[in-house]
C-alpha cells in the first residue's frame, strides 16, 4: 500500500533533474536494444556496432587475478589514486613505450577505466557556463561529461579534407575555453595524429590557459607497422595536460575496469579530490592483474594486432566489391565507411539490421559530423565479418 501511494504521489512530481534532459539516449544503448528486438524475433544478428574485444583476456592476466583474489589482504577497501606499485607499473610501461618519464606517486592516477576518469574531469575544473572544446564526431562522453559539469560544449568538427583533425585557426581565442578533448588514434573515425599536430595543441592550449585531456586508448591497436604516439612526447605538453590510457582495448579488459591517467600533477590531483569523493578505487586484485598485463609478455599484444589487420583486409575488401571506398586505418577497431546511394547514416544501419542482419553504428550517434558515416568495428570473428560483408553483398546496395 506504501509503495502504490508513493508512485501517485511522484506522478506530480518532476523526477528527473533538469541537466537530464541535456543528454541524449547513450547511443550504446540504444544499439543493444534495436539488436535485442531482433534476436528476439528469430534473426542471426551479427553485431559490428559497438568495440568490446570479442578475443579472450590473457591466461597469464587471468591467472595473476585469481592469486591476487585469494589473497585476504586484496579485499579491503583500495586507494583512491590506485596502489603505488601498478602506478610505477604504468611509468614504466609509458619510459619503455613512449620514453616519457612519470613520476608515479604525482604524475599516474590509476581509474576505474578510462571513460571514469574523462567523465570527472570536468567536474574538477568546468564551472557553470564555463566552454570545453569537444570533437564532432567523437565519443559521446566529453560532451556528456561536460555537461554533467554544467558546461558547454563547443563542437569542433572532424572533416575528412583536414585528416579528421580539428582546425584549431577557426576556433576564436576569446572564447576562453578551460578544455580541450582530443583523441588520436580516433574513435569513430580511425584518424591518427602526428606530433606535429600535438605541438600545435600544445602551443594552442598554453596561449589560450586551457587543459587538454587526450584520450589515447588505442595507442596500441595498431597496423602495417605504424606506431602511434603519445601527446606527452611534446615539449611543453606536461605543463598543459594529461592523456587517459585504458588496459581495455590492449589487453582485451573491458570488463574489468581499469585504466590511468598521466601528466600534469595539477590536473590529476583536481581529478584525483573528485575521486576521493565519489569512489573508492579498483579493487587491488584487478590492479595486480594490471601489473602483470603491463610488465608482462607482450606477444599477446602483437597476436591481437595481426587478428584485427586481418579481419580489416577482409572488411575493406567486401566493401570495396559493394561500390563502398572506405580508408584502410592505421590504428583503432574501427573503420568509418560512407553512406552510399545519399541515404543518411541511420536509414542505412537500419537498412542493414533489417536486411541483413549487421549492426552498424551510424555516424551521427557520434555527432551532427559524422552524417553520411557509419563506424563498422573488427570485434567479431573472421567467420561473422565473410558473412556479414556476402549479406550486405547480397543486397546489392
């Protein structure tokens, strides 16, 4: 009777606060549920939507988890900023990859995954009304983050005649802006950067007064021999910044939930006061694993790159034969395909769930630039990606 007179007592109440009503349905979520109504209804859907590493973690992760986990000592409430030993982990895998040096008690910041900690940052250094310089297309969460903050975010589109880079030149230095989001090797767009382009970030953010946070969770997906790099390889990028990692994507751990941010000590001791107020860390047996992925043997990393250069050929191939020229990535996942026949990216992915049975991601989940894209990712097996591409095939688009 408490919970029936209850319910009519919130039917007059507006629930939800107004900053809700800013953000759009999670586009993730909204993609499972087109898929479930469709596997509900007896269809053979091969899922290329959304990136979750179909490969296993490896045994050698899973086993130091589960050493950890028996110990009584993992099970106690763990440290905000992570334990000291992943965090020099961390350091020594960026001096041994990038030849960046950290300190890791100011200059590591362990996460509950990446998107964790570049959801918060604003909640650290964005007032109301204050303006963040966010990708478009680009994944949803600076923007959603932003706005969390009670910020504003300010597109700066990704257009396929300047590589998928943001024009920085066209962005007026009076709007004051106190961050700047960039993310290379890029999702959705598969774009990498060059230091080139990072010192002109740097030299952009230090004019104007404003921190950047690069996501670099792809570092490591990589092909043909390309070797991405780090933001904080430029001179001067430590005064301005810090760059989000995840052992997610490198070490197939999306599930777990671990990741770290690097750079300025400021910033990450801002993101780090937030922390200490909203969470209580990951649980130390899942950083021990961390350790192990980061210190460990790295064949596994180089068998997950030939497993998605492989599936790639095989995409663009199939592609290619459908009239669809898209460009062969060096880094990421992903691949970023036009729409063709001048359908938009959503009557295309449906065209495509109804059809055939794929599910893409259309481009403008990712923002109003990624109109006339769809994102395709290689996270399912060779056998799906052959079916997949002769079911598109077959509909002869």
């Amino acid at each position: 009777m408490a919970k029936v007179f209850l319910c009519r007592a919130l039917r007059g109440i507006k629930m939800y606060a107004d900053r809700m009503g800013a953000l759009p349905s999670y586009l993730f979520a909204t993609l499972d549920r087109l898929k479930s109504e469709k596997i509900k209804q007896g269809v053979d859907v091969i899922d290329l939507g959304i990136g979750d590493p179909d490969q296993p973690t490896p045994e050698h992760i899973i086993r130091s988890l589960c050493t950890a986990a028996k110990d009584p000592s993992t099970h106690q409430y763990p440290s905000y900023e992570g334990m000291l030993s992943f965090r020099e982990a961390v350091a020594q895998w960026y001096d041994e990859r990038f030849g960046v040096t950290l300190d890791p008690g100011e200059e590591v910041l362990t996460l509950i995954g990446s998107k964790e900690g570049i959801a918060h940052v604003p909640l650290a250094f964005v007032n109301p009304g204050d303006v963040a310089l966010v990708p478009d297309p680009a994944y949803p969460v600076y923007g959603i983050g932003t706005v969390f903050a009670g910020g504003i975010p300010h597109q700066m589109p990704l257009l396929a005649e300047n590589g998928f880079l943001p024009d920085l030149d066209v962005i007026p230095r009076s709007m004051a802006a106190k961050i700047l989001f960039i993310n290379y090797p890029n999702n959705p767009t598969a774009a990498v950067a060059d230091k080139k382009f990072f010192k002109k970030v740097v030299d952009f953010a230090s004019d104007a007064g404003m921190i950047v946070c690069h996501d670099n969770a792809y570092s490591e997906v990589t092909y043909d021999g390309y070797k991405a790099p780090s933001f904080l390889q430029i001179r001067g990028a430590m005064e301005v910044g810090i760059e989000f990692h995840s052992l997610s994507k490198t070490y197939n751990m999306t599930g777990w939930r671990l990741g770290f941010a690097v750079g300025n000590a400021d910033i990450l001791a801002g993101l780090g006061k937030v922390k200490t107020n909203i969470d209580s860390g990951v649980f130390r047996a899942v950083q021990m694993a961390g350790i192990a992925a980061l210190t460990g043997p790295q064949d596994c990393v180089e068998k997950m790159r030939a497993i998605y250069q492989e599936r790639r050929d095989i995409l663009l191939a199939g592609l290619q034969k459908m009239g669809i020229s898209a460009e062969k990535p060096k880094a990421t996942f992903y691949v970023w395909a036009p729409v063709p026949n001048d359908l938009t990216s959503v009557e295309f992915s449906k065209l495509l769930l109804d059809k055939a049975g794929v599910v893409v991601t259309p481009g403008i989940g990712f923002g109003e630039h990624g109109e006339g894209y769809i994102r395709i990712a290689l996270t399912t097996s060779m056998g799906k990606i052959r079916e997949a591409v002769k079911r598109m095939r077959n509909l002869e688009i």
